[in-house]
C-alpha cells in the first residue's frame, strides 16, 4: 500500500513537472539550475512562513538576543552566565522544535521535487552514436525467460541478448541512432515490457531505471511506473552517462540546488517578513 501510494504522488508529481520543468530541455543549465533553486527557495520560505508559529519564534528569538546580550552584559558574573547560558540552550531546542511543523509539511514536496530535478540533471541522454548497455532483471528462483528486445530505428543491435544467471539478468549492448525519447520494448512468454530510452544532446528527462515494486526505487526513479511483484521482468535498466558541470550535472546539481534555495531564501527573509 504504501508503494502505490508514492506511485500515486509520482504520477501527479510527472504531470506537473512536464509543465512546470519543460523550459529546462530549451535553456543552458546553469541558468534553469539557478531560476529552480531560487523559485523552490522562495516558495519554502513562504510554506514556512504560513506553516510555523511566528510569533513563538519571534518571542524566542527576543529572548536569545536578551540572553547574549547578558552574557556580554555579566560576564564577571558566573552564576548569571551560567543561567544566561542554560536559557540559550532551552531556546535554541524550542527553535528547533518550532521548526518540525514546516518542516514536515515540506517535506513530501520537497522529494518529490527532488525526483523530478534528477530526471534532468543526475544524467544526460546516450549520445548519437554512442553505445549502451540495456540490463533486464528478472524474478529469482523462476526458470531464465528467453527475453527478446525489440528491434527499432532509434538503435542498432550490437551484442546480446547475454543471459547472466548469476544475476538473474539478461543484456543488450546498443548503438544509439536517433535523437529523441524512445519506447524500449522486451518481450518474454508473450507479454511485452517497455522502458523508455532518451538519445541525444541537451536535456532530456532520464530515467535509468523502470524500478521494481521496491518503495525505494520508485522514489528514486518516479518516471516510469515500476513493474509488478509477480511479473517475469521485475526492472529495466539503462547505462546513462553522467552531466559533467558544477551547476548541473550529477551529484553537483544537488549541492548547487540547496546552496543557492538557501541563499535565496536568506534574501527574501526580510522581504517576506518571516522569523527563521
């Protein structure tokens, strides 16, 4: 139940990012890195701002500038400083604590923004021309399926199908021959599973992975829906190559991503008018 319910928000979460995302596949990727953090730090600020008690934050934020202020003021004075001291521990937990309710409202969309970031950023398309190697997983213990990957003109055979039963795996290594995002197709036992496949340059929206029923996988790859338990294929996967760039490209997307939502936040602060 709870891995349907993630599918649930993943299908939402992809109709609204085909429409709020789509300006990412036109733009350079440090400009539309930069316009998402900024946007996303704002509107966090904003869900903060309305989701928290402002006015506990702010008497507890008087209270820890009158504490400092009495250390400075008494600072020959132990017994003072020790109890100025013991206040600012209190109210610094009490912040924290009044962070929770936010932080927690934040916290679904916040993945699930995330989710839909990586689909553009965590890898680039398989260029023309390049290899690739698609890996089908199969259901351990059952007898290896002689899966078939269909033929297309977005690509070229290069080797395969190897069966790793090891591993329960069966490969393809591809050449990829046109640009665009394309449907995969493998069959076993008269059934037939898709996985879709990006080629070209630019941005493009990547999924490496049709995930198995694994809540985790299908949070981490909510493009495609993942198989289901009793399926003969349990996930495709696809060797994407990774986007080499400090603002956008992978694993750096990530940092720059909350760097800059900070920063952005930071700025609007005093314009919003919200008490962190």
């Amino acid at each position: 139940m709870f891995t349907q319910l993630i599918v649930w928000l993943n299908s939402a979460a992809d109709a609204m990012g085909a429409i709020a995302l789509a300006p990412i596949r036109w733009l350079p990727g440090w400009l539309s890195a930069t316009l998402v953090a900024v946007i996303a730090g704002i509107a966090m600020l904003w869900v903060f701002k309305h989701t928290s008690n402002q006015s506990a934050i702010l008497r507890t934020r008087n209270q820890i500038n009158a504490n400092l202020f009495a250390l400075s003021l008494f600072k020959d004075n132990i017994a003072v400083s020790l109890r100025a001291q013991g206040r600012l521990l209190r109210n610094a937990g009490r912040l924290l604590a009044l962070a929770v309710v936010p932080m927690l409202v934040m916290l679904i969309p916040m993945t699930l923004l995330l989710g839909q970031l990586a689909q553009w950023y965590e890898a680039r398309p398989v260029p023309v021309g390049d290899e690739t190697i698609i890996t089908a997983q199969w259901k351990p213990g059952s007898t290896p399926p002689d899966l078939q990957l269909a033929g297309s003109p977005a690509f070229d055979f290069r080797a395969g199908p190897v069966r790793l039963l090891d591993k329960h795996q069966t490969c393809w290594r591809i050449l990829a021959m046109q640009p665009g995002l394309h449907e995969l197709a493998v069959t076993a036992e008269g059934q037939s599973f898709t996985k879709e496949l990006a080629i070209g340059d630019g941005y493009l929206p990547v999924s490496p992975l049709r995930p198995t029923r694994q809540w985790s996988d299908v949070l981490l790859y909510p493009r495609e829906r993942p198989f289901a338990a009793d399926s003969v294929v349990q996930s495709i996967a696809i060797v994407y190559p990774e986007r080499d760039s400090w603002t956008a490209g992978t694993f750096w997307w990530l940092v720059y991503f909350f760097v800059v939502s900070l920063v952005a936040a930071f700025v609007a602060r005093p314009l919003l008018k919200v008490n962190i």
